[in-house]
C-alpha cells in the first residue's frame, strides 16, 4: 500500500492525465518535466517526493512563474525556479519537438 502522500499525489497526476510526460532533466530530486498532451504556453511540471508543482517556462517578467504548487516548501521551489530559468533553451526546445508538429 501506498503511503498516504504518494497515493495523493499518484491520484493528481492520474486525475490531470499526467502519465506520458518526457523528463526534460532531473537535478538532486527534482524531476522537470514536459507531458505530450499538454497546453500552452509552454511548462514544465516538477516532481519530487514531496509534491508537485507546474512553472512556465517565460512568464510575463520573461522568467519562470508557479502557476500552481502541492506539497512543494519554499526551498524546492526556489530550486525549481532556478532550475527552469537555468535549462530554459533545453526545456523549450523539449516543448517545441514534442508539441509542434511539422
């Protein structure tokens, strides 16, 4: 059985049809990723242990902005933040090959 935070959080991504993402990078225990089904403009959705968050890629100051988070503390955040700004050409050039289609 699962225990009570990894069964909320498989039920999240379940629920938002989170189940095809390609993993753009990982660092420490983050892991960014880009799901094929997927909107615009573009995102990425962070995964840890201890939550989820989703961030895009270019918010209107042209950096990264949350958009949402569960279960993530300040810190992840900031980490993840910085992860984004700091692979943003990998990430969008992820979201481009998977999103447009020629």
């Amino acid at each position: 059985m699962l225990p009570i935070r990894d069964a909320v959080l498989q039920g999240v991504t379940q629920a938002f049809g989170y189940t095809d993402g390609a993993t753009v990078f990982r660092t420490g225990k983050l892991r960014v990723m880009v799901y094929s089904h997927d909107h615009p403009p573009p995102h990425v959705h962070v995964v840890t242990p201890q939550g989820l968050a989703k961030i895009l890629v270019e918010g209107s100051s042209g950096h990264p902005r949350l958009v949402w988070n569960l279960g993530l503390s300040r810190l992840k955040l900031a980490l993840a933040l910085a992860a984004v700004e700091d692979h943003r050409e990998a990430i969008l050039a992820e979201w481009r090959r998977i999103h447009e289609h020629p």
